[in-house]
C-alpha cells in the first residue's frame, strides 16, 4: 500500500474531512488531497512526524515499510524480544513464520 492509499484509509477510519485533517496538520485541505491522490508527497521528515502522530501510527507504516501500525506495539515487541535468550528469539522467530504460513494458506 502507498502512502498516499494509507492516508486516505487512515483518515477514512477516523471518519474526518480532508478540510479536518487540513486544520490539524496546518496545510490546506487542497494539499491534503494532493496527498491522497498521490500527486504531492510531504516535502519535510516533520510533516510524516506529524501525519503518523495524528493517527497512532509509525513513519513505517504510513510510508508502507511495514504492516505494524502502532508505535507501542513496536516498541513493546522489540523490549520483549531484546530480553530472551537466543534459543528462545529463534523459537519465536519460528513461530511467527509458522503464523505467516498459515495465514498464507487461509487465503
């Protein structure tokens, strides 16, 4: 997914105007839309900063890096996984590519 595609969903979900999003951010709800058609990117790293902020998720996310959408949820994943021993990240690293298999299958 695009950012311009993940900022149209997000704002979507939260069920706010472009001229809403436009007012939080300080940017006109015009450039809003040049965002969402993917016509325009923000300019500055401040303005991804505050985009992600706005609606909980990470720069990752919203740029399509990754599939985790919250920060904290992040964050507590990398602290939980920081503190295992080896045998148990790999035990886990295995687990995850098991989940991922088979969600793979379901589809």
């Amino acid at each position: 997914m695009t950012f311009a595609e993940r900022l149209r969903e997000l704002r979507e979900e939260r069920n706010i105007t472009q001229k809403e999003l436009g007012a939080h951010l300080g940017i006109s709800p015009r450039m809003v839309s040049f965002y969402e058609s993917g016509a325009h990117f923000p300019r500055d790293a401040k303005m991804l900063i505050d985009i992600a902020a706005f609606f909980g998720v990470t720069v990752d996310y919203l740029l399509g890096c990754s599939q985790l959408r919250e920060e904290g949820t992040l964050k507590k994943l990398c602290a939980e996984f920081s503190v295992l021993p080896p045998a148990e990240r790999k035990s886990l690293l295995d687990f995850l590519e098991f989940l991922r298999s088979q969600q793979k299958n379901s589809r």
